[in-house]
C-alpha cells in the first residue's frame, strides 16, 4: 500500500472520530496511519532537499528523542546555518542547550528568537528558566508573566513564577501563582513544598503542615508506585 492509497484511508478514519470521539479504535488507527504518513513524507524531505533547514532539524529531532544530544545539537546548528531566523530551530537549540545545563548558551538562542517572535510561550518560558538560574529572579519573574499572558493555563509557568516570586520576597503573590499551580497539577510535589516554604514564612503555620503533608503523601504514594511497577 502506497502513501496514496493510505490517504483516503485517513480521511475515512478521521470522519468516524469526528462522529465519535471517544471512538478507541478510530481514534487509534488514525494516529497509526497519520504516523506512517508523516514518515512518508519525512522521506520525500531528505530524498528532495537533503541539506536543507527542514532535513537537518528532521534528523536533530529524531537524535535528541533517541538521547544523541552533540548530533543533535550538530543538525540543529546545520538548520540553524540553512535558515537563521527559524523560530523553531532557535528554540530547540534553547531547549536542548538548557537541558545541559548551560544556561548562557540557552539565553542567546531565546533571545535570538525573541526578535523574530516576541510573543511566543516556548520563548518566553524558557527565557525565564535560563534567568531564573542564572539568579535574575526579577527578569525571570516577568518573562513568566509573559508567557502566562499567552498560557494562563500552564502549571509549570505558574510554578516557576511563584518560585521567583518568593525569591524576591514576593510572599503573598508567590502563593496566589502556586495555589494555580496546584490546581492545575493536582499531583505536582514542587508546588507543595515551594507552598509550606511560603506558608511558613508569612506565619501560616497550618496552612504550611498541610502543604508540606500532601508533598510527604505524594512521594510515598510514588514509592509505593514504583515499587509496584514490574522491572523490565
């Protein structure tokens, strides 16, 4: 079966999960066939234009999800040289060089970015992280609220903007970012601990004891898990 002959196959799939979304099978094949059409495809690239922006950061990606981080970071910068001003590539290279730590070499690329898409969330997120390691909490403060502006609902922008918040003595605003992101991630253990730190120092004693006792019923409830989990 060609990738023609798959098309029509898609369509057919992705009318039935129209009708019923919560139709398991369709829904499943779909992603089977969408994949194998997307292969396809990402065959044509390298087969047409095997040098190109597009080829390069198809093979960064297929190496960093298979944990080759130098080729990957080498076909990136090789897309990177192809196409300077590629959003995407510059905040790949942002995310993988943040990943690894080095922060400085993070921020170049985000800024880069930046200039070519001000208001984009992946930039600005990581932005804030690479400040907030840096120790440049104000900075990282505001990038967050950037990029809460365009993802209200991101827990994780909410945490990382409750944590430099209380960095900056920001006690009572700190609590209002972490109680989102608590709500949003009911399971997410940083919250709660960064939650008791800050209870605890605007003298909410009980509000503190309970924030630091579901971090303490999370974790044993993740040991239990993984103590279950059967090994490989």
């Amino acid at each position: 079966m060609t990738r023609h002959d798959r098309q029509p196959i898609a369509l057919v799939l992705e009318k039935v999960a129209a009708r019923d979304p919560r139709n398991a099978d369709a829904l499943y094949y779909l992603g089977i066939t969408a994949g194998v059409l997307a292969q396809a495809e990402y065959e044509r690239v390298f087969e047409l234009a095997p040098e190109s922006a597009r080829a390069h950061q198809l093979r960064g990606e297929s190496y960093q999800a298979q944990g080759r981080v130098r080729e990957s970071e080498a076909e990136y910068e090789a897309a990177l040289a192809a196409s300077p001003r590629s959003v995407e590539v510059l905040v790949a290279l942002g995310d993988l060089t943040r990943l690894n730590a080095a922060y400085d070499e993070a921020l170049a690329y985000y800024s880069r970015a930046a200039e070519v898409a001000p208001r984009n969330y992946d930039i600005l997120y990581g932005l804030g992280v690479c400040h907030s390691y840096r120790q440049e909490h104000a900075k990282a403060a505001l990038s967050f609220r950037e990029a809460l502006r365009l993802e209200p609902g991101s827990a994780p922008a909410h945490l990382a903007l409750g944590s430099s918040l209380l960095q900056t003595g920001q006690t009572s605003a700190a609590v209002t970012e972490l109680e989102a992101a608590k709500r949003l991630e009911p399971r997410m253990r940083q919250a709660y601990f960064l939650l008791g730190r800050a209870y605890r120092a605007l003298g909410r004693s009980a509000e503190a004891d309970a924030a630091f006792a579901k971090l303490q019923e999370l974790v044993r409830q993740e040991g239990v898990a993984a103590e279950a989990k059967p090994e490989q």
